[in-house]
C-alpha cells in the first residue's frame, strides 16, 4: 500500500542519513530526498549540529572541482538502523490495523 500523507520528520532524516551513506553534494540530498532548499538546508544544519552528520570531500574528486559533501557518521549509522527499524515497526502496526479494519467493515 502506498502512502499518500506528507513523511514523517524520522522518515526524512533516514532519507537523508541513508543517502548520505556515500557522500552526496546538498543539491543531490535535496533533489533526491525531494526537499525544498529551506528543508534541506534546515535538516542538514541539524543533523550536522548533532554529529550525525559530517562536511568532507568525496574521494577522486579533483581540487578543481571540490565540492563540499555530506557524510554519514558512525552516529548517524547506528541512528539510521534505530530510525529504520522503528519505522519499519510502526508502518507495520498501523497497516494491519488498517487491514483489520477493512475487514471488519466487509
């Protein structure tokens, strides 16, 4: 069942954790974790502040084209495996709810 209501703030810091298991630039966190430019700078000001994540450099990358990137902490590692699991466990809960549910009205 798909979801149609807006992510959760857990959801989008595991969005974002997640993808940044391999260093991304903020334009790829943002594009790819569908943010806006105030969400993502608001979530990664955050998760920076926390530790959980950290600026660096993407390895082969050359001095030329040095961007700054955003990388998963061994924090954020284990927070990301808290988070996953955590949602994987209420989405669980609330969908056989609702299944109950549904078949109680049938």
């Amino acid at each position: 069942m798909k979801r149609t209501n807006n992510r959760t703030r857990f959801e989008i810091i595991r969005d974002i954790l997640d993808l940044c298991l391999v260093p991304q630039k903020k334009t790829h966190i943002m594009s790819r974790a569908n943010l806006s430019y105030e969400q993502t700078n608001y979530y990664l000001a955050v998760l920076i502040e926390n530790g959980l994540l950290e600026n660096g450099r993407r390895e082969g990358v050359s001095d030329l084209r040095h961007k700054q990137y955003a990388n998963t902490t061994e924090k954020g590692r284990k927070v990301l495996q808290a988070l996953a699991s955590t949602i994987e466990a209420t989405d669980s809960i609330f969908a056989t709810r609702l299944t109950t549910k549904l078949q109680a009205m049938a």
